[in-house]
C-alpha cells in the first residue's frame, strides 16, 4: 500500500511556491498551497508544513500552528537572518529549521529527514539552543500584575486594538506600552514576549 505524503507550502511569493512545489513532487510528495493553513493541518494530522519566517505574523501563525494536536510536523524557513529565527522557531513548536535561500538537496533532505522523525536544523541555531541564550538579551525584571494579564490576553489571540480598547488606551500608547514591557524582557516581538513568560511560569500555555 502506497503511503501518500502531503506538504503544504506556505510563503508570500508564488514563484517560489511553485518552484518548491515542483521540487517535492518530483520526489513523490503531494504538494499543496493552501490559503488557510489552521484548516489544512487539522484536515492533514499526517502532513508536513513548509512555513516561510518573514515577519512576526509568521511567528504567530507558526504558534498556533504548533498548539494543534498532535503537534503538525512544521519545517521553518527563516527568510533572514537564520540564527535567532530558528531558535525562536524552535522554541514555538517547529520540528526543523531551514534557511529559506537552502539549495534543493538541502530543503529534500530536510523533508525527508523530517518525516523519518529527525530534527533539522544549522548548526548555529543548535548551539543557541544548547548555550541556552536562544539569541535573546538577558531579562532584567519580572513584568507586573498588569503586563503579565496583558501578555495572558496577546498570548490567547487578542490584537493590540481589543487590548487598548479593553484597557482605556489609544492604540498608539499601547504599542509604546507593550515595547516598553518588551525592552523590560530583553525581546524585540510579542511572540518573543509571549514565550519568555510560559518559559517562566508567568502564563500557562492554553494547551
């Protein structure tokens, strides 16, 4: 019986959607670009994503993607800098990381490793995560009682805008409030914020 493996491809540029999609299915994988990648995953347990790392979006959609259970099998591509972005995309969920730019081999090996249950990812991203600083400045203090029921909020899907409303803030102060919160954290990104207080016991994760 044959087992048919699906891949989802996930990046803003349709050209290279196309070109990974070609590439796969050429090694016998059924290649799909789906518009709602939440859907898809919960339709596909068994598949595989390839999810581009472009913009904090990304990073959010890549959580979410990693609350579901069972766990989907998420290749991240960092389109930048590969080392923070794979640690954080580590720390989200991902089972692999994968530079964006990686040459064809690279990104047919990556999959094929990853669905034999391995782990890949550069070895710069592994040494973050083994020397435990994960590119992240060190934190200076605690958030208050506040801050943390306001990460609790950005951690369960909440947008900036709901969060000011619900608090009496314009959205302008409440962008300066939440990059005075992460500066506090020694992050840059909500979703860096986010992981900082589950890893320190601040919030639960809601899985």
């Amino acid at each position: 019986m044959t087992v048919v493996v699906h891949v989802a491809v996930l990046d803003p540029l349709p050209a290279y959607r196309h070109g990974v999609t070609a590439m796969l299915s050429g090694i016998g994988l059924t290649v799909e670009q789906p518009s709602n990648a939440i859907e898809w995953v919960n339709a596909r347990p068994d598949g595989v994503v390839l999810l581009t790392l472009h913009s904090d979006e990304d990073l959010e959609l890549l959580t979410a993607l990693c609350r579901i259970r069972p766990r989907p099998l998420v290749i991240a591509l960092p389109s930048g800098e590969v080392s923070s972005t794979g640690v954080q995309a580590v720390r989200a969920g991902a089972r692999s990381v994968v530079a964006r730019a990686a040459s064809v081999p690279a990104l047919q090996r990556a999959v094929s490793a990853t669905l034999e249950g391995e782990a890949i990812m550069p070895a710069a991203v592994a040494d973050l995560l083994v020397d435990g600083r994960g590119g992240r400045p060190q934190r200076r203090s605690a958030p208050s009682v506040q801050q943390i029921t306001w990460l609790r909020r950005l951690s369960s899907g909440w947008t900036v805008v709901r969060l000011a409303a619900e608090i009496g803030y314009s959205e302008r102060a409440m962008y300066r409030l939440l990059q005075t919160l992460y500066q506090q954290l020694g992050v840059r990104t909500r979703l860096e914020a986010i992981i900082v207080a589950r890893e320190e016991g601040w919030i639960e994760d809601s899985i």
